[in-house]
C-alpha cells in the first residue's frame, strides 16, 4: 500500500509542472486599452476570491517522545513527505488563505542504547491551515502560516535492530494509529514554484498504554508547484 501511494503521488507531481506551464497567470493578461475597461477588470477581480492548487514534495525529520523508554524515539529519523494541497482566499481583497489536502508523510524515531530501537510511523495526513500571504512583486510572495492537521496511520514497523527483529508499529501494545497537533511554518512562491520549512506538533498521545504518553514531533522541507 505504502508503494502504490508514493507512485501515485509522484506520477501526478511529475506530470504537472507540464500542464502547470499553459496556465495563464492574471499578471499576464493584456492590459485594457480604456479606463471603463481598466474599471471593470479591477471591480471582479476585487470581488472574486483567488484560489490555488499544488502539489508538494520533500524529507522530514521526526522525533518520537514517550515516557516509556521502549517507545521513547528522541533521535531524529527522515522520511519522505508527498502530496497535493488545495487554497481558497477567505475573503476577496485579503491576504488570507484557507489551505487542505492529503500527503503521505513517513514519521517515526530512534531510540534505546546505541539507537537499537527504530519507529517507522507512516500516516495519511490532512492539514488545515491559515496563510498569510505578502507579495514582494507580482512574481514573489512569502507565505507564513499555521493550523491544525490530522494523521491516520497506514503502515509503520519497530525494529530491533540487535535481535534482528521486527513487528508492527500499530500492535496492542505499541502506538495508536490516531495523530494529531499543530502546523506552523513559512512558504516563498515564485511564480509557480514553492517551497516551504515548517513543524508538526503532536499532540495527541499516540501511546495505547494508558499509564504513558508519547507525542510525535516532525521537522520537514517542501518544493513543488502552485497553479
């Protein structure tokens, strides 16, 4: 399942860049050869509101904190992060944007004397996020942002790497597949392109022992494309 995800995915963010490139942008539209016109194309743009798709792609770096030594994954552990995204201006003449979609992330963590232990966390997550949105010229903007996101686990092991050994990560007695937390980061857009440096705050307790917590924290770096 893991695999069919990311080839999907990937399929989709190389195929759009091709198709991202005969998007008109509203910069790029003639400008109108008299001021009724001028007036008319400034009044709709004012009242409609802008919205954006994108996809994304990028490395994590995540931690996993748990009062159970056993479960406690405090060295860090990269994975990949891919998926789409979809934008919506709250309100017409504002710089805020509500942003959702889905990306498969691969979270986990390292742990036990000499790192022996290794959490390999995969989810499905979807965010929703408030952008602000600060544009330098018409071609550049940097996008703050911060929200909410919600993960389902889909596939994760815990290895022992001194015992050779390896089971599930969401079994009885290891980690619930529920996540959640917080988002908060910063994008920089140029014409299409994007990146984007952001963290995962989790807050749910992911431990099924009801004696213990233990929370997921993620670092990650993204590109790909608006359009």
């Amino acid at each position: 399942m893991k695999r069919m995800i990311m080839i999907s995915m990937l399929a989709v963010l190389t195929a759009v860049p091709s198709v991202a490139q005969y998007v008109r942008r509203p910069y790029s539209r003639p400008v109108a050869p008299s001021y009724r016109s001028q007036y008319t194309t400034v009044a709709r743009h004012r009242s409609a509101l802008d919205g954006y798709f994108g996809l994304r792609i990028g490395l994590g770096v995540a931690t996993v904190n748990a009062d159970d030594h056993y479960l406690d994954g405090g060295t860090p552990k990269s994975g990949l992060n891919v998926g789409m995204v979809a934008g919506l201006q709250l309100a017409p003449a504002t710089p805020l944007y509500l942003e959702t979609g889905l990306s498969y992330t691969e979270k986990g963590g390292k742990g036990g004397p000499g790192d022996a232990y290794t959490y390999s966390l995969n989810y499905l997550e979807v965010p929703f996020l408030v952008k602000y949105q600060h544009n330098f010229d018409p071609l550049t903007s940097i996008q703050p942002f911060f929200g909410v996101y919600c993960a389902a686990g889909v596939s994760g092991k815990m290895k022992e790497m001194d015992q050779r050994y390896s089971r599930s990560a969401f079994s009885d007695d290891a980690f619930k597949r529920f996540d959640g937390g917080l988002r908060l980061g910063c994008g920089l857009q140029f014409d299409h392109l994007y990146a984007e440096l952001g963290y995962d705050i989790g807050l749910a307790n992911v431990s099924r022992d009801e004696f213990n917590t233990a929370h997921t924290g993620c670092f990650f770096a993204n590109v790909g494309v608006n359009f």
